[in-house]
C-alpha cells in the first residue's frame, strides 16, 4: 500500500518520503518537516496513535496536518481528531483512484502541499 501511494502522490506531483516504522517516522518528520504527513495506524516499533500523540507533542511537528490512513473501523475516527489528526480515511481501492478523495483532501489541508510523507 505505502508503494501505491507514493507512485499515486508523486504522479501527481508530490515529494513523498516514506518510512516503515513509528519511530522512522517521527525521526522523519522531525528532520525535514513535511508539509502533510500520512500516517497509518497499525506500524511497528511506535503504533499510528503514538507517532500521532508525539508529533502533536513536539512543537516543531505540532502544526503539520496528519491525514490518518487505516483498515480499522471508523470507530476509532472521534478518538484520532481528538488526538489532532487533521483527517481520517480507511484504506479501498478507491483511495489509490486518480481522483481519489485522498488527492482532494491533500489539496485542501496544505497551501498546495507539494511536500507529503507517508507512513504506511
């Protein structure tokens, strides 16, 4: 999934850098701010909610929109806004989609957020 998102941002015109782990992740986002992070919730090493929790916690990372990518229910969407995400989209086919409501949602939380990183 973390590949087919890359190829589908980068397509459309988006720097993407991609990590594998929790911890990966917020050494990532800490050394190079992103405009946008995308964040999966089920990662190794840190959970999605840690990385979301540490990265809402440190004030270089705070203000980054984090646009949470999942296969778990949405009955965990209340809880990860109230944590700061900024978004909360469960994984389909039609997330990978030219049109994708995840492109759109891109669009509109960055000031044209050319810069993303995935954590998938």
């Amino acid at each position: 999934m973390r590949a087919a998102i890359e190829r589908l941002l980068t397509k459309a015109g988006h720097q993407v850098a991609t990590v594998a782990d929790g911890q990966q992740a917020i050494q990532t986002a800490t050394g190079n701010i992103p405009e946008l992070i995308l964040l999966d919730m089920m990662l190794p090493k840190l959970s999605g909610l840690e990385v979301l929790e540490a990265l809402k916690k440190d004030p270089l990372t705070k203000y980054i929109p984090v646009i949470i990518l999942t296969s778990l229910s949405q009955k965990n969407e209340a809880k990860l806004l109230q944590a700061g995400a900024a978004a909360y989209l469960t994984k389909s086919d039609k997330l990978l989609e030219s049109d994708s409501t995840l492109l759109r949602l891109i669009d509109a939380l960055g000031p044209k957020a050319k810069s993303a990183s995935s954590s998938s």
